[in-house]
C-alpha cells in the first residue's frame, strides 16, 4: 500500500510539472509568433529628443 501511495504521488507530481513546462513554452511560443507577424517599424515612430526650452523652473 505505501509504494502504491508513492508512485501515485511521484506520478502526480510529475504530470504536473510537465503540464506546467509545456504550458510556459506554449504560452511563449504564442507570444513568439505575435510579434514576429507584427514587426514594428522603426522609423515609423518619431524619436523623442529632449531639448532645452527657455522655460526655467527657478523662481530667479
């Protein structure tokens, strides 16, 4: 009885773990192909540049 127990816990386990593995790389596979079908451009966007203005927070 305990050695039946054990295998059937071990087993348990092991199906879980592996479901859980092959779920992640499913999970990530999915992401994967979305944006490799989707490539973003990039001089599409603008760049953002940061530029000095005139503005001074100061209170001078």
């Amino acid at each position: 009885m305990p050695l039946i127990l054990c295998f059937t816990v071990v087993a348990s386990v092991g199906i879980g773990v592996i479901s859980a593995y092959v779920a992640v790389l499913g999970i990530l596979q999915a992401c994967g192909r979305a944006s490799q079908r989707q490539p973003r451009p990039a001089e599409a966007r603008p760049r953002l540049v940061l530029v000095p203005t005139q503005n001074h927070a100061g209170g001078d």
